[in-house]
C-alpha cells in the first residue's frame, strides 16, 4: 500500500520536473545567507589547516575534492597523529558523511527522470544545507531540479574560496590554542547538535556515544572513540525508536 | 612528518568515500528499499558521531571547555546560529582558560 502510493507519487513528480539555469539560480541566491557563514566556516578550516601542518594544496585539495564540513574538521584533528592514521581517517570520513545517503535516498522521486550525469554532478555539490534547502523549495511547489546544484555550488564556492584564504591568513596566527581557536571544532559540533536535538529520544543515545567515547578515548590509542562512540549511540537509538 | 603521497592518497580516498555516499543513497533507492531498522539506524548516525567527538573534550579535559561547551549550547539555542555560537565557544574558552590557569 505504502509502497504504491510512492511509486505513484514518484511517476507524478518526476514527470514535472525540470532542470534549468533560472532554477540553479535561484537556488544560489536563496543560498546567499549560509554561504556567508559557510565562508566564515572555511576561514577557520583554513587556519585550521595551517595548525595541523596541512600543505596549501593538500587543503585546497581536501576542501575542493572532499567538500564535507563535519568530515574535514575531524580529519584535521586526526591528521598529526603518528604513525599518520590513513585508514581512520578514510573511514572517520566514511562514517561522518553516511548520512548522505538518506539525503540522497531522499532525491529519488524527484530526479529519478532526470539524465543520470544532472543527477551524478549535482549530488557532488551536495550539502545539508543545500539538501534542506531544496526539499524545502519542493515541498513548497518548486520543480526545478537545477535548485539543488545551484545552492550546492555558491556553497561549494564559498567553502574552497575561505579555505585557501584562511589557509593563507592562518600564516600569522603562531599559536591557535592561545586565542581559544583549538575549541573552534567542539564549539561548531557542539551547535550542530543543538539543531539537531528532537527531544527525550535522543537522550539515551547521546549518552551511551558520550559514555563510550569517554571511555574508549581513555582506554585506546589514537581516535578509534569517535567511531566506537558513533556506532554505539546510533544503534542503541535505532534500538530504542524500533521500541 | 608524513610523506605527500601518503596525504595525496588519503584525501583522494576521502573524496571518494564521500562521493559515494553522495551518490550511492540516490543510486541505492533505484534497486531496492531499505527496511525501516536500517533507515531509523541511519538517522541516528550523525548525532551520535558528533556527541563522540565532543565528549572526550568537553566533559574529560578541563573546567574550561565543560564551560565554554555549556554557553555554546545555550547561544545555540537562543539565536540558532552556529557562527555566533563558535564565536562565542571559542571567547568562552579562550576567557575561561585565563580565569581558571
């Protein structure tokens, strides 16, 4: 039954939708305000960078290739670790973005029509907030698929732009950890975890994450809690909804 | 001190990991549905893997960061704006350090 009702929904939207350069402008422009914190974000990146011993083209490299906030921030954090942790961060980055798969998951009734190589490129623009922002768009009558890349891409712009800037500046700036900057990653996670709060539900997972990851940060070597913390909070929280 | 190719191959493996799950939701619902336990698993990742990033900082290192956490979250809260609230984070600490060395 449910699954009907999707599949129809799914042949109505799809037939509907478009792709055009006014949409991918629209997009961009209702992307104006994130991109300007976006920017300030990658400013810190940049400096971040720079601490962690990060080349020019390697954070150019990682900002312009990679282009996930979250998973960028944690790769720094892992990046002077000896002997360097290739394969944690490959997989911290994994763990960090497999989130894009639900978004992703979620574009399927509406670009399902769409040539596979629109659909390819505008997912690797593709952001939480760009992703939020054009469901929004689509929930409010929008059928434009060219929305998404357009508000993918300013950001894109923002991100690679502020990196190499901050990469730069971050050349006069001896010791971040005097000016509280080292904090700047806790404190930008600590937001988003704020925004992402949605009640009670969430206690008992939060918990168990932050419990584990205590404990693992303490008793293991390395980085090894984040994953450890992560995979034992979301499982207990899948656990606890299935109840 | 790690060698460029070493950094070279590792951002490119992030690259496409990242690609992968950018792409692989989108490509994934075109074969098959997920079950409901694995879409609710799912949904739960992010915040647990941001909890266990901060947890070692903020509630096993020191008065200071337990602190600036705390103002960053009822920033967060009162303005829901991340900048603002880093901004803050990051003064809250940089203070809180100089108070209680």
């Amino acid at each position: 039954m449910q699954k009907a009702n999707v599949s129809e929904r799914d042949n109505f939207t799809s037939e509907k939708m478009t792709f055009t350069l006014s949409g991918a402008l629209l997009g961009a422009k209702r992307t104006i305000p994130l991109a300007i914190s976006g920017f300030a974000i990658g400013i810190v990146f940049g400096v971040l960078a720079r601490q962690a011993k990060l080349s020019f083209i390697d954070a150019l490299l990682m900002s312009g290739l990679v282009y996930a906030g979250a998973s960028q921030f944690v790769a720094l954090s892992l990046w002077t670790a000896i002997p360097f942790p290739m394969t944690a961060i490959i997989l911290t980055t994994f763990i960090v973005n497999m989130r894009h798969l639900l978004m992703g998951a979620s574009l399927r009734p509406w670009f399902s029509k769409l040539s596979p190589w629109k659909v390819y490129t505008s997912v690797f623009f593709m952001v939480d907030e760009s992703w939020a922002l054009t469901m929004s768009d689509f929930a409010k009558g929008g059928r434009d698929a060219g929305f998404l890349f357009g508000s993918g891409f300013i950001l894109y712009i923002a991100w690679v732009s502020s990196a190499v800037i901050g990469r730069t500046v971050g050349a006069w700036i001896q010791n971040p950890a005097q000016w509280g900057l080292d904090f700047a990653f806790t404190a930008v996670f600590t937001a988003l975890l704020v925004g992402m709060w949605k009640g009670k539900s969430n206690l008992l997972p939060w918990a168990v994450a932050a419990i584990v990851a205590v404990a693992a940060a303490h008793w293991l070597p390395g980085k090894w809690y984040i994953l450890l913390g992560g995979i034992a909070g979301s499982i207990v929280g899948a656990i606890n909804d299935a109840k | 001190m790690q060698s460029e190719t070493l950094t070279l191959i590792t951002i490119l493996g992030m690259a496409l990991v990242t690609y992968v799950t950018r792409a692989g939701g989108f490509w994934l619902m075109g074969l098959v549905t997920p079950s409901p336990r694995t879409e609710a698993w799912l949904k739960q990742i992010p915040g647990a893997v941001l909890v266990a990033i901060i947890a070692p900082t903020v509630l096993a290192s020191s008065l200071a960061e337990t602190l600036a956490a705390l103002a960053t979250v009822l920033v967060a809260i009162r303005t829901k704006n991340v900048l603002i609230a880093m901004v803050v984070g990051v003064a809250a600490v940089w203070l809180l350090r100089l108070i209680l060395k």
